[in-house]
C-alpha cells in the first residue's frame, strides 16, 4: 500500500494541525541510562518521554489502537516510542507493528529509539511497513557522550565511561546508514544540555545530516528530580535558536515538538492522553481471549499425534489443535518449527508462527523460549499424557499440574542438542 508520508505531523510542520499521532507503550525496559531520565515519575499533566500511565501488551495495544481510531479519526502515525526504548522490547515491539500492519495497513508506522539495539532488526520493520524512525544522538564524541550517558548496556555486559558512549555511538551511526539504505526517513532527537553538549550539538548534526538523516529535533533539557542532570537549567529560545539556525545549512529543524509522553495521543496541539487514559489502564487488564478471541488454537509437540511427548527445542513441527463444533477437539494442521541453533530469534520466530495459539504443549521446555513466548502471551505448559487431556485443561480450565511432567528437569533424552530450549 502506498502511503502518503507527508501525513506524519512530527517531520511535516504543515501536517501537524490536522494530522495526529498515537504512541504505544509496550516497550518498558531500556539498554541504556541517561542522566537525564527518569521513568518512575507519572502524573498526568506532564509531558516528556518516559512518561506513561501504563504498558500495553502488543495485543492489548491492538485492541486500544482500535478505540483511539473511533474517537479521534485524525490519526494517521502509530509510533512506538518506550517509556523504555523499542529494541531493549524487540519482541514486543515487532509484534505490535505487526498486528498493526493487520489491522490499520493505511497507518505511518514510526519508532523512537536509541539506536543501541536496532540494529539486528532493520529489515524486519523495513518489512512490517515502517516509514519513519527517531534516533536520539546528543553527542558524536565519546568523551562527551560519557557525561551524557551513566551505562549501555549490550547484551547482558554494561559498559561505563567512554567505552560506553563509543559502543552506543557506532550503533547510532550505522542504524542511520542502515535506515536510510532501506528507505526509512530518518529524524535525529539530540538533546541540548547547557555545559555539557550545547557548544557540540552542531556536530551532532554535521555528522548525522553526512550519513543521510532528513530531519533533526533539537531538544532542550528538562530537568528531572533525581536525576544526575536534575541542577541543570532547562536551556531558553536564547540558547536553542541560535544552535538550529547554525546547524539549518546541514540539516532541516525541527521546531514544533511538544516533548510527547510515551503514550501521547492526539494532534501536537491538542494532546488527548489525560481523556484517553481511562482507555489506555483498561486495555491494559484486558486478558489474551478477551482481544477479539484472536487466539483459538493451542500447538503440540508431539512425535505421533496422540500423546504431548517432544520437547520444545526437539520438535521440528507443530500440530495446530482447535474446538470441534460439534464437541472435543480437531487437529487443524501441522507447522513447521523455526529452524534450530537461532537463539532467542528462534523463539521469536516460533511466537509469530503460532501466532493464534494461546498456548504450546510439550514434554519440556527452557526458561528462555518459555519467557520470550509468554511476552508474546502464548502459555508453555509442559505435560505428560495424552494430547486430548491436555487440550480439556487448557479450553475448559482446572489444574493442568495433574498432566505435568514429573523429572528434574531437562536431561540427556533430549534430542535437541541441549542448547535448542535455551
């Protein structure tokens, strides 16, 4: 579907007094720690990332996507953009640009990152339809984004100091490259902080308009209780207007942001998040089988179709099991499992294969799929018996810790090679 791009009021000035955005917060862990942020603060009359007045689940942002549409039409951007950041998310966040792409196709798809984990998933969101990503760069130096920045974390490793700002630097610098060679548009959020970046922030956009960003968002501090940044002034017209005007002959300014919380909804001008909060904390308890009932079916891992007795990272393909209307159970048909030996993209590939399963069946299963599964609400239940008693406990409800596998854990039986669950 071709979309016309000029419909996102945050690139487009023109657009934004009759074009409005909605961000969903589904993504509340973030890779790195800036001394300027603080995500425990909620109140409802403040405006500024990392705000939110709750977290959405891909499935239930669906389902409040839905209810924004109806009562404010003029939507025409989803984003993405925290409180935390998108890729320290990655699965819930593909998996919400996905349902999206299902439900809304006409929509602008946006995410708001730091670019430290991007960079793993580029052709997946050029894929899934989307047209415009922020990346927040308030220092091309090392030495400055040390001040900055308190840690990145890569992986489960956290660097400090300079080696941490230099990681998170390089990542920066390629997702530009790597989004613009996909097509995406590209805007650069720097903030401006008076002593520590402002006499650089130029640069920032010397380097970042070479690698080809479109767009860049000069942001002024706002200082923020507890914070490491918290005594500094917010930065006036004063400081800000002379920086965008010197940086303009390398790259078009941004100059109507509103600072948006990570739930912001509404045009720039007329931000609807305080009405539509009340929407946003009910979509937020709604359960997987109250979501349109978009889950029907449940995957088995099993080795001839009448007992649950592969593991997890074993099976090569799933059976697909549903309600028979005219009473117990069917087998609708087979899937093929991901490919073994991917790690946790594996277990994302899984989740997305089962999609409208609520629930996986299997003889054992690792704590890494099992939790990456259940981000994406499909339940792992490892059982011993036969399929159609486990499927009774899962449609019918009672306690499934009957069928439950009883053996320490994951031994040498297992024909996955030890490391497929993991």
């Amino acid at each position: 579907m071709s979309k016309d791009t000029t419909k996102h009021p945050c690139f487009n000035k023109k657009s934004a007094g009759s074009c409005g955005r909605v961000h969903l917060p589904v993504a509340p862990k973030c890779n790195i720690q800036c001394n300027y942020c603080n995500r425990k603060y909620d109140c409802v009359n403040e405006s500024r990332p990392g705000v939110t007045s709750g977290v959405l689940k891909p499935f239930q942002a669906a389902e409040y996507m839905d209810k924004v549409l109806e009562k404010e039409p003029r939507i025409t951007v989803a984003g993405i953009a925290g409180p935390g950041d998108p890729f320290a998310n990655p699965g819930e966040t593909l998996e919400t640009m996905r349902l999206l792409n299902e439900r809304h196709p006409e929509l602008l798809f946006c995410l708001s990152s730091n670019g430290m984990g991007i960079l793993p998933y580029l052709d997946d969101i050029a894929e899934l339809g989307v047209s415009h990503v922020t990346i927040t760069i308030s220092a091309v130096d090392p030495a400055i984004g040390a001040r900055i920045y308190a840690w990145v974390k890569d992986g489960n490793v956290v660097y400090r100091g300079e080696k941490g700002a230099e990681i998170l630097l390089d990542r920066q610098l390629k997702a530009i490259k790597g989004l613009k060679e996909r097509g995406i548009t590209v805007k650069i959020n720097s903030i401006v902080i008076p002593g520590v970046n402002d006499h650089h922030i130029v640069e920032v956009a010397k380097v970042c308009a070479s690698l080809g960003a479109d767009i860049q968002n000069m942001i002024p501090l706002k200082p923020t209780a507890d914070t490491p940044f918290a005594g500094i002034p917010e930065p006036g017209r004063e400081t800000v207007l002379p920086l965008r005007k010197e940086a303009e002959p390398f790259i078009e300014q941004m100059t109507h942001c509103k600072r948006c919380r990570a739930d912001a909804v509404g045009l720039l001008s007329d931000d609807q998040s305080t009405a539509l909060c009340g929407t946003l904390q009910a979509c937020s308890k709604l359960k997987p089988l109250e979501a349109t009932m978009a889950r029907p079916f449940v995957a088995v891992a099993t080795r001839e179709g009448l007992l649950v007795n592969q593991h997890l990272g074993e099976a090569k393909s799933f059976q697909i099991w549903g309600e028979s209307e005219t009473g117990g159970y069917r087998l609708i048909e087979e899937r093929q499992a991901p490919q073994a030996g991917c790690g946790p993209k594996r277990w994302s590939e899984l989740a997305a294969t089962l999609k409208d399963c609520r629930a996986v069946l299997c003889a054992a299963v690792g704590e890494t799929p099992r939790m990456l599964l259940e981000e994406h609400d499909i339940q792992s239940y490892p059982v011993d018996g036969f399929i159609e008693d486990a499927l009774r406990f899962v449609f019918e409800g009672g306690d499934i810790n009957a069928l439950k596998v009883r053996r320490a854990g994951i031994g040498s039986g297992c024909a996955g090679g030890g490391a497929g669950c993991g």
